[in-house]
C-alpha cells in the first residue's frame, strides 16, 4: 500500500473491514480519496498506513493488518508494479488468500486486466524496471502473485467509461477526440457509480464474510476440523452430513460456526433454525399440507422471494438443482421434515452441502445419511474453561473460586449448556455467595436447563417415558441385564425403549453393558417424577426417600400404585405392611420391612439379623432377591423353597447404595 491519508489507524479489537492495496500516485488524490468517503459513509473501518516507516521488505505491522481484516481490496493501476514493496503486499495477500480463505476483490483502474496478467504494456514496463538486481526466486513470486490476482473477476473502470464513449459517437459519428482534462470531467460521474458499486459490493461481502463470533469458543477448532472432514469441500457431489448428540451438547452452535465459515463458498445458503417448531407451528394439518407449508418457508427464504406460492412437493427440486447450496437445517425431529427439504441429492446442484442437526441418531440412519457427526462432552479442562468464560468473562477462576469452579463443573456433569447456564447465573456473585447456592444446585434443576432438556423427554412415547424415569429413578449405573430382569414384566419393551434413549443421546450403554444417564438428565427425570406426584399423590409410584415413603403409607396415599422405592431405612413394620402392590423395592442399610405382594427384592446391605423372615415367607409374589452373596449363608435361606416363585439374583448387581444424590430426594413419579 502507497500512502493514503493523513491519518493512521490503531489496530480496533477484531480488526479491520478491509486492506486496500494500490499505487498512491496513481489513485491517492482522485479515485481512492472519494472511495474512502465511501466507505466512511456506510461505516466501513478501513486501514490507513501513512506513519508505516517505509523500507526494503512489507513491514510486520502491514501483515498484521492483511491477517486481521476481513476484505483485502486490491487497486491495480499502471504504476502499482513499480514499488517492490507494493508487490510485497500483493504476495501477502494472495499468501492469506490461500492459507485462510480470505476474501480478496479487484479493481483495475484505467488499466487492462491482460496487462496485468501478461505483466505487457505500460504495466510491464514498470515491472520490469521493479525487477532490476532481484533474485529470480523473487521476480517468479511476483510474476506468479500478477497473474493470479488479475484472475480475480472484478471491476474494470474501462467498462464505466466505454459505454460513455458508445454513446457518443452513436449520437456524433464524427472522429471525436478529447483532451485529458475533458476526459476527467466525462468520467468523473460514471466513476461516481462505479465507487457505489465497489462500496455496495464490499458493504454486502462483509455481511458474508466469516465472523469472529465463533474464533473464542471453546474446542471450536477440533469440531471444524472434524465437520470440514466429513463435508469433504473439494468434492463436486452433493452430501448430507448430519450432526448428533443429546440437547445442550452445542450441535446448533457447530453448525453456525461452519456455516459462517464456508457459506461464502456457495450460490445459495440457508441456515433454517429450529425445523421443528416451524413444522409444528401448522398446527393440526395433515402431514402433506405441513409439509407444504415447510418447503414453501424454506424456498422463499433460500430463494429471497418472500410469501412464495407453491402447490406441490416438487417445486424445491425443479428449483435448486441447478444451483450450488449450502442448507443447514437445525432441530430436526421427524423424517417428514427431512422429505420435505432434502429428498435425495438430485433436488441440489453439484457441490451441494445439507448439515442437519438433530438428537435422534434414528432419524439420521432412516433418511440414509452416511455421514454423521457424533460431539463429544469436552475435557475435564475445556468444561472449566467454558464455565468460566461464563462466570468470570475469562478462561481460568480468579483466586479464591477455583474449588467452587472445579465442583460447579463437576455438577454439570460437562454438559455446556449447563456450564453456561450456571456460569451466568453465579457471574459476579461472592464466594460466600457461591457456597450458599451450591446445595441448591445440587439437589434442583436451573429452569433455563430444564426447558432445553425436557424437549427431549417430550419427544419420547409413553412406555419410552417410563423407562427413561425407572432408569432416572432407579437404574442408572445398572447393567442392561438388571433393567431387563426387573421390568421384564411390566409391559414395557425394554430392549426397544433402551435403543430409543440411545438414539435420542438420553442415555449411553458402555461396552460391559452398564446404563449411563447424564446427571443433570437424571435430575430432571427425577423432577418430573416430583412434580407429577405433588399434583397426582394418589398415583405416585417412586417413593425416593424415608421420610416421604412414611408419609405417603401412612396417610394411606396411593400405596396400590408404589412401583419402586430407593434410599430408605425404616425399623417401623407398620410403614411397609400397607404397600402390598409394591413390585419393585431397593433396600439399602438396615431395616424391617413387611408386605403380600412384593415381586422383586434388592436386599444390598442389610443386616440379616434384623430382616423379618416371617415376613419374607409371606411374600407369595417375590420372584426375584439380590442380595449380597454371605447373605445366602444364612439358616433362615434353607426355607427358600416355601417362597415358590423365588429365582436368586446373585449375579444382578443392581445395588444403589453409595449413590449420594437420591437421599436428597423424596418423591418420585406419577
């Protein structure tokens, strides 16, 4: 860049709008100086060099600034190749271009495009002379960095000023010549729209141009990297690739931040935000009307004719085939959105990309995409670091939080939505602050958590709701094979429902067949569970909790309904002798207990001394005991054989003792 104004630029936090690069003597007091007011005018931050000390080689503080703009704006004139140092520029930029994708425009100013790339003509001359005692390895950069940048489509001052003349002469067909000053005053108009055109078009480019809105975000570099994989951008066919993993993982921020990144690359983009609720906003229309309603939303904002008419399926594909798209279709739930918006890579243009985020894996494989991106909960590390972008506006707890910080984390079990959510709740809070909420955190679940999470539990059918909130209540941490054998009887399809929690990312099945929930859905399944059960108590059917059970028995509330108990320990027959519909108990430390219907028994830890085998003996229903192996060393099993419906369960190891949360609450289900 030649000097351009009297005023130098600071570097402003996120860099400049654009870079120019030109010839000062060619362009500085005509051309460029009404540019600049230009892009004044429509509040386009541009550098501005003129206290860079100038010398034989670009200067660091140059390359900074091309690396931190977002448009390189490149003026090519008759003397831009006679300043090395011009050239210079030239290179870096056409370096960063390559290297990062950065956005480069044109303009040849009273200069032909072939000249440039030919290095011909006046243009050529001056290059040469520029060339004089370089190395060759220099003069083959330049000459290379030329030809490339003249390739660059752009604006041609030439055919601003060429139809002038047409007219002219069409009007006047006489031989006309005029004079330079003349010349000037001909073109000064035409060139008046030219520079609002260049300033339109750099003002339109900015708003496509990647943002910095993702640079900070933590781990955002290995999800691009992954995503960029499996879009495989070089490829001329069109591919599908979907993005999965439970709610509040980060899939729809994945998604913008590639989107920001490529959509530039493309004819057409879209980035749809939540698929769902504008399939469901059409209320109770039949499934073609909804997906009618669906297409036609997506083609006029694709398409930018707003309020579209459409009258049948077909119309995306008779118009996107032909065009290069970038679609994002976010939160999706049901395969009918998926047919209405991306049937088969004939209803896009070669090169196409279609990015869909969903929670159901299912629904990925069942609209045979190939390509998923399953994210990951982030490290120990990255989870701290995201809480406390949050909490403190920085990567690290200030002195004093970090204990508080690292168990903050730990009760979100790193799942970012909550590291967030939590974050900006406690930001600026002291740290005796802090030590008073955490019980609290602990033991509810922060609404703007529960609205995202609770999405997922609503999408689930009624027998897959259950076993979601048996495993919140009772099972999580349990082998598949105890979850099998204790609701095996129950009505339920448990092999089906758990592959639907698995698809739906609400639980996990490690590879020795353990069931994992996340903690902060865990509590949420036992929140719903306590919330049903304050409003329908004559239907509860988890009592998690001593002292809730008592009250519930005693007061005679809805004992024929109890399905499932954890966490007690009771000495009092009379609270256990009235829950004769009990069908599932989990018993930890020492108790007495008493019922006529009980079907299965996980005995972990009590005392054999204190068990009431009388009271076993009248259990008729019992079908199933797990208890600790020394317990079946007792005299009292030698009368097993009066329980005739008894199966030992050594082997199920479905003890729940240690698992400190659950004492914290009392109810569960309805």
């Amino acid at each position: 860049m030649d000097v351009s104004s009297s005023s130098s630029s600071a570097s402003p936090q996120g860099g400049y709008d654009v870079f120019p690069s030109f010839r000062g003597p060619d362009v500085r007091q005509t051309f460029l100086s009404h540019l600049l007011n230009e892009f004044e005018r429509k509040g386009i931050n541009t550098f501005k060099d003129s206290q860079i000390k100038r010398g034989k080689y670009i200067s660091p503080e140059l390359k900074q600034a091309i690396r931190e703009s977002r448009i390189c704006l490149i003026i090519l004139s008759k003397n831009y190749a006679s300043s090395s140092w011009t050239l210079g520029e030239l290179v870096e930029i056409l370096e960063s271009r390559k290297a990062s994708g950065k956005t480069v425009m044109t303009v040849f100013y009273d200069i032909d495009p072939s000249h440039v790339r030919k290095q011909s003509g006046e243009f050529g001359m001056a290059f040469r002379k520029t060339c004089e005692r370089k190395t060759e390895h220099q003069k083959q950069r330049w000459k290379q960095a030329l030809t490339n940048v003249a390739n660059i489509l752009g604006e041609d001052s030439h055919k601003w000023f060429g139809p002038l003349l047409e007219t002219l002469c069409y009007h006047y067909p006489i031989t006309i010549y005029i004079m330079p000053s003349q010349r000037f005053s001909l073109l000064r108009d035409n060139e008046a729209d030219m520079i609002s055109k260049i300033a339109k078009d750099v003002s339109n480019e900015l708003n496509f141009t990647p943002s910095r809105d993702f640079d900070y975000l933590v781990g955002i570099e290995a999800h691009l990297a992954k995503m960029t994989s499996l879009l495989c951008l070089e490829s001329d066919e069109t591919r599908v690739v979907g993005i999965w993993g439970p709610l509040g993982i980060g899939k729809t921020t994945i998604a913008r931040a590639i989107y920001n990144q490529i959509s530039r690359n493309f004819q057409r983009s879209l980035f749809m935000d939540n698929v769902k609720r504008s399939y469901r906003s059409g209320g109770d229309s039949d499934t073609y009307t909804l997906k009618l309603r669906l297409q036609r939303e997506f083609l006029s904002k694709i398409l930018d004719h707003m309020d579209m008419e459409i009258h049948h399926l077909g119309t995306a594909q008779q118009r996107l085939k032909y065009q290069k798209a970038l679609v994002v279709l976010d939160n999706v739930d049901k395969l009918e959105q998926l047919q209405a918006l991306e049937n088969g890579p004939p209803w896009f243009g070669k090169g196409s990309r279609i990015i869909v985020t969903t929670d159901n894996k299912h629904l990925l494989e069942a609209h045979k995409i190939k390509h998923i991106y399953e994210v990951k909960f982030p490290s120990k590390d990255e989870a701290l670091k995201i809480f406390s972008q949050s909490a403190f506006t920085q990567n690290a707890p200030p002195e004093g939080y970090l204990n508080l910080a690292v168990e903050v984390t730990e009760l979100t079990s790193h799942l970012p939505l909550g590291l967030c959510v939590l974050g900006k709740a406690l930001c600026g809070e002291s740290v005796s602050m802090w030590t008073d909420q955490l019980p609290r955190i602990k033991t509810s679940l922060n609404r703007d958590i529960e609205q995202v999470l609770i999405v997922g539990y609503n999408g689930l059918d009624d027998k897959d709701k259950a076993i979601f909130l048996h495993i919140a209540c009772l099972f999580e941490g349990k082998r598949v094979d105890c979850v099998t054998q204790f609701l095996g009887n129950s009505g339920l399809d448990i092999e089906y429902g758990l592959s639907v929690l698995v698809e739906r990312a609400l639980i996990s099945i490690l590879s020795d067949k353990l069931i994992i929930m996340h903690r902060l859905l865990r509590q949420m399944g036992r929140e719903i569970v306590r919330k049903h059960s304050i409003h329908l108590s004559m239907r509860c059917r988890f009592l998690m909790g001593a002292c809730y059970m008592y009250h519930v028995v005693a007061n005679n509330i809805g004992t024929g309904a109890v399905l499932g108990t954890t966490k007690v320990s009771l000495t009092n027959e009379k609270v256990l002798s009235g829950m004769h519909d009990h069908q599932c108990i989990i018993f930890c430390r020492d108790m007495v207990d008493k019922g006529s219907k009980l079907a299965k028994l996980i005995w972990d830890g009590i005392s054999v001394l204190v068990l009431s085998m009388f009271w076993l003996l009248r259990c008729a229903f019992l079908s199933i005991m797990s208890m600790p192996t020394a317990a079946f060393e007792h005299p009292f099993w030698k009368l097993k054989k009066r329980l005739s419906n008894l199966k030992p369960s050594k082997e199920v190891n479905c003890s729940v003792d240690g698992c400190k949360e659950l004492g914290d609450i009392s109810l569960h289900i309805s």
